[in-house]
C-alpha cells in the first residue's frame, strides 16, 4: 500500500480530470469537501451536467388527512379553500328551489291533418299535397297510367307474322264434337287446322267450310265422291254419272248378248288401224292429231360404245360405283379390290383408268376375272400413293363394247330396280313389286293410295275390275256384268227394263208425281221405290224475323225471342247497331251464360247455338249455316236471344235473322 500526501492532485498532461483506478478511499472521521465546503447531515452530491454541488433531501409533510367540508377555520389542515357557496337546490333537490324555472307549456296534444290554422298546435306545417289516388287507391285517380292489352290483338297477335324460327309449337287444338269447330268461322281461319274428338277426324278451314281429312283409319265412304249407304253384300262400286259419284249396285251377272257394238279385236276399234296389212316388225304409236293410235316403222338402229361400269375413288374406305363396289385400300400393299355387279362374259374387258394432278400417278390394274380385278394405287417411282391424297376413276368396257340402240321409241329400257336406271327412277321410299307395279312406303298418318284405306284390300289388280264389298272390306274382283244384250226382263233386280238395243233404262215408279217432298209419310221400299202419302208442301223457302229493342243505353244487355222454328238452318244476322247478338236453344241456358265477357267464348254444350259482335248497321253471313234448335219440354218454334248495345249511345236497336226452318 502507498500514500499520497499532496494539497493538490492535477493531471497536467491533458488537463482533464485525475482518475482513481482503483477507487478512492476516506479514512473514517475525514470529511469530503467540495470546493472547500464539507456538506451538512444529511446531504448528497447531485450534479447538473456541469459541475458538482452539494444538494438537502427534501421534507416529507405529515400523512394526509381527508378534508371537511365544515371546517371553518383557514389555518387547519382539514379546511377547503375556495368553497363555492351553493344555492338551495344544491342540498334540497327540490325543483321548487330552483330559481329562473322556465314556463312549461300545457300538455302535448295530437296533430290534426285537417287542421288548417298555422298558430294551432294540433297544426301540422310543411304538409304535402298528396294525388287524389293517396286517399283513394283507385286505379282511375292515377295520371300517366299504362295502356294495358286487353286483347290478344293489342300484343300483335292477328295482325302481323310469328315468326318462331326453329323453334316448334305444341298446342292442343281439339274440339269435343263438329258442331262445336262449325261454329268457329273457317272463313276468318283459312288455313287452320283442328281435330274434333267424337269424330276422330282432322279438319282444315278452306273455301268457307271446314273439309274432313282422309286417314288410314278411314272408311272409302268417307271419301267425297264415294256413297256406300245400304251396301250389300256381293255389290261393287259403279259411276253414277247424274250424282258424280260411285255408288253401289248390283254385280249383274245375268249374261247377256255380247257386248252390243263394242269390238272384240284391235283393228276393230274406231281409233285403231283398220288392218295389219304391210304392218309387220313396225311400232304402234298415237297419231300427230293425238286422237288415234296408228303403226310406223320402227327406225333404224346404231351402234353405240357403252361402258359397263364406272367408279370414282377418293377416299381410303370401301364404296360402290356404277356397277361394281370395291374393297378399303390396303396400306401394306398399296391394294384396292374391284367386283363387278353382274359378271362379265369373260376377263378380255378393258379398265381405262386416270388419277387427278399428276400424270405419274398410276393405278395398275392386274388379276382380272370376270368377277373383278385388282388395282395398285402408287407414285411414278413406285412408292404408296393412296386415293385419299390423289383419287382416280375407272370407266370399264366389255370386251364387245358396241351396243344397238334403237331409233326411238323402240329402244328397250333395262327394268328399274333401286339401283339400275331405267323405264323409271326409283328412289328412297318407292318399290317395284313382282308384277312391276310401283308402290309407295313410309310417309306420314294419310293414306296416299286407295289400299291405304283401312276397309280397303287390293291383291294384284287386273283391268277392268272393280271393288266389290263382301261383306267387311272393299276387294278388287272381276266385273261380272253382262254383256249389255236384251237378256234383262221387267222384275229383275229392281223393276229394271231394258230395251232390245241395250241403250235405254226405265225405273219402274209407284206412282209417285214428281215434284219436291218434306212430308214425312215418304217411304222407299226394298227395291229402292219412294212412295208419299200425299203431295207434302214442298221444301221451305228462306225467311226472316225481327226483334227490336227500345231506347236500350250503351253497354246495356237486354233479352228477346225470335221465332225460327222448332229446328232451323241459320243463314244471316243483321243489326241496325253495333251489338252483341247471342242465339240459345232455350231460357235456362241464356240465364246460365248472363256472367260470361265478351272475350270469353261460350263452353262446348254451353246451349249457344250463335254469337255475333258487329260494329255498325252490319249483316253477318253464317258459314256455313248453323242448325239451332229448341230446347223447351215442348218443343217450339222460340229462339232465345241476349243482346249487348256495343254502341256509344242509347239506340233502338233491331236484330234480324234470316233462316229456313227445317222442323215445325
């Protein structure tokens, strides 16, 4: 341990501060001086940044203590300085304390929306001023409304095309009896199509009427020119010329004397040639005049070079041509196998072949048979050239390739099949039978041929046969009536007599005069003989009747009768005004229908025999004419109307009808 005595220790190399390595120890009872000043009990070295100093710890008060707001006297400890002075309220909390209380108003009462005087409470300022429709809700109180369609019209529909393009359109378009598609005007929808149900038929609208359509299912009678009412068996179909149409009638197989002047031999005929003479080897054709038929020569013949087969090759795959088919192409040897249709005479045939593009792309024909022949498809240098990257045709000549063909008419065509061309071209849905009758497939529902029908069979048809009915079905039989001699004789087969020359007819009558009959003691007899109890009265004529109804406002309906039978055709309606005119077969189904709009049709058995909507002083044709009729317990001659005034002002509106009664 070393000392240092020293009044002063500085460091006078630097002039900074003399540093204790190792500490600086005081002796006990020395004491630290700062500036010559030795610090007081209690007191610590602080330093500002600067220098030293020394620096008392400050005094701690007492405890504190919890102020009272009673205290009075300033100098205790417990007194609140600055204690504000507080109003009654304070400590009460009463509101009658209070000072400046403001004025309340009276009790709030309910506003009143028809109050109209501002100074009012129950006044309700800044108040809109609703539409008329706010307090009303009705439609009519709105402004600016929509023209809304009432009418299929009003969207288009009626008055112009829809055009669905590829689109299809289901619909049901049914109606359960005739009666109810009559109604509908075929005249106003021509061209439209429908079904009725009780039928079974199909309809379209044409010339103002609705025309029945023919199918499979059908009977012949349905056809217009056909009437089979009272057929027997054992009767065919004959021409009525005065109805122009075929009817039934007996198979008169009575004999008979030859014919009368008919011909029995070609030249016997008036339209033939009078005799063979000079006539052999020559053709028979009709005359410049087309009324006669007359022989010529047949011409002379030449001869013509014909191939017998011909392909086109353009694809990889197997085919067929004109008269031969062919393999797939063989990529391993560059092969196509050729068969002809018909075998030829021999194999001496010639294949002229050319392929498209290039001349050095060959087609090597080898192996030929009289079945066929190979083909090697290659390039000039021998390498694969398929026919799907350059095709080729083959045109084949037989080994005679010349063929004689006539000057004309009497050139002799092949029989056509499906594939052969010749007298005629069939096609897809097209076969000729073993008897070279052409006959149809396929199709649609209708029936294209009279055997199409379903009560009708035909087997192999002969001429001069006709369709006799056995009993179930139409069948083509032989024609077993007489020749047309004198051999008929009064009471055979309907009282039928027939004069030597075989020209005239005579129906024996009952005497009945001639004339027009609705009587109903009108009978016909089994032999087709009409007979009346008395002359009758003849048919009735047309006629009209008026309803007219007074003073009847615009909008109004009213109800009236005409009379127009127990059962009548109607033809025609007028009104003096627009109107809607409603016929009904009795009272109960007028009452019945009182609800129905005008946009609404009448249902099917509704008891709505007519309707009409005119716009004016209008006569409305009826077509086709309905049948009405009265629907009372017993029966009369009422028709029951209901009418509308569509007018726009009160009219005396008068409805006219124009009918033929059928029934009284």
């Amino acid at each position: 341990m070393s000392k240092l005595l020293a009044n002063q220790i500085a460091n006078y190399n630097d002039n900074g501060p003399v540093e204790a390595k190792e500490g600086l120890n005081l002796p006990t009872g020395k004491p630290l001086q700062l500036n010559g000043i030795v610090g007081t009990a209690g007191q610590y070295l602080t330093t500002d940044g600067t220098s030293l100093q020394w620096t008392t710890l400050p005094t701690i008060p007492a405890a504190q203590i919890q102020v009272d707001w009673n205290e009075v006297v300033a100098s205790e400890t417990d007194y609140i300085k600055n204690k504000p002075s507080l109003s009654a309220v304070a400590l009460s909390g009463n509101y009658v304390d209070l000072i400046n209380k403001p004025t309340i108003p009276a009790d709030q009462v309910q506003s009143d929306w028809n109050v109209g005087t501002p100074s009012d409470v129950a006044f309700i300022k800044n108040k809109p001023a609703f539409a008329p429709v706010a307090t009303t809700g009705a439609y009519t109180d709105l402004t600016g409304k929509p023209t809304i369609p009432a009418t299929l019209g009003d969207f288009g529909i009626g008055a112009q095309d829809i055009n669905f393009g590829s689109y299809k359109i289901t619909y049901s378009n049914v109606y359960s009896t005739l009666g109810d598609l009559q109604a509908v005007s075929a005249s106003t929808y021509h061209g439209m199509f429908a079904h009725v149900h009780s039928t079974g038929s199909g309809y379209f609208a044409h010339s103002g009427g609705w025309v029945e359509l023919l199918d499979v299912n059908k009977s012949i009678s349905a056809l217009s020119d056909v009437y089979t009412t009272g057929v027997t068996d054992g009767q065919v179909l004959k021409w009525d010329a005065g109805n122009a149409r075929w009817s039934p009638a007996d198979d008169d197989n009575s004999g008979g004397g030859g014919g009368g002047s008919g011909s029995s031999t070609f030249v016997g005929l008036t339209d033939t040639p009078a005799n063979f003479t000079s006539a052999a080897n020559k053709n028979v054709v009709v005359n410049t005049a087309g009324n006669a038929l007359e022989f010529v020569d047949s011409g002379t013949s030449s001869n013509e070079i014909i191939p017998v087969a011909f392909a086109f090759v353009t694809a990889d795959t197997a085919g067929t041509g004109t008269g031969i088919s062919w393999g797939a192409y063989n990529s391993t040897n560059n092969r196509i196998e050729f068969t002809f249709d018909t075998a030829q005479p021999d194999a001496n045939y010639f294949v002229l072949w050319a392929r498209e593009q290039y001349a050095q792309h060959e087609i090597i024909v080898t192996n030929k048979t009289t079945t066929g022949f190979r083909t090697t498809w290659v390039n000039n240098d021998g390498s694969d050239l398929p026919p799907s990257i350059f095709g080729g045709g083959l045109v084949v000549y037989a080994s005679t390739p010349t063929r004689s063909v006539g000057a004309g008419w009497n050139e002799a065509l092949p029989i056509a099949t499906a594939n052969v061309l010749g007298g005629i071209k069939v096609g897809s849905g097209l076969a000729i039978n073993a008897q070279g009758v052409l006959t149809a497939s396929g199709g649609g529902g209708g029936a294209t041929a009279l055997d199409g029908l379903s009560d009708v069979t035909i087997s192999t048809p002969q001429v001069n046969q006709v369709l006799k009915y056995d009993g179930s079905e139409w069948t083509n039989q032989a024609d077993a009536t007489g020749g047309g001699g004198a051999g008929v004789t009064d009471g055979d087969k309907g009282d039928v007599v027939v004069s030597a020359s075989g020209q005239t007819w005579l129906l024996d009558t009952s005497g009945v005069t001639a004339g027009s009959y609705d009587n109903a003691s009108i009978t016909v007899d089994a032999k087709g003989r009409v007979t009346s109890a008395s002359a009758g009265s003849g048919l009735m004529s047309r006629a009209t009747d008026s309803v007219t109804f007074s003073s009847l406002a615009a909008g109004s309906s009213a109800t009236g009768t005409l009379a127009l039978g127990k059962t009548y055709s109607l033809l025609k309606i007028e009104t003096s005004h627009a109107a809607w005119v409603t016929i009904y077969i009795d009272a109960a189904s007028r009452t019945n229908d009182v609800n129905r709009n005008i946009q609404t049709d009448p249902l099917p058995g509704a008891g709505v025999v007519a309707e009409i909507v005119t716009t004016g002083d209008t006569i409305q044709n009826i077509t086709p004419a309905v049948v009405g009729w009265n629907n009372d317990s017993t029966p009369g001659t009422t028709a029951y109307l209901k009418v509308v005034n569509m007018d726009a002002s009160t009219q005396n509106l008068v409805v006219t009808a124009t009918y033929i009664t059928l029934e009284k």
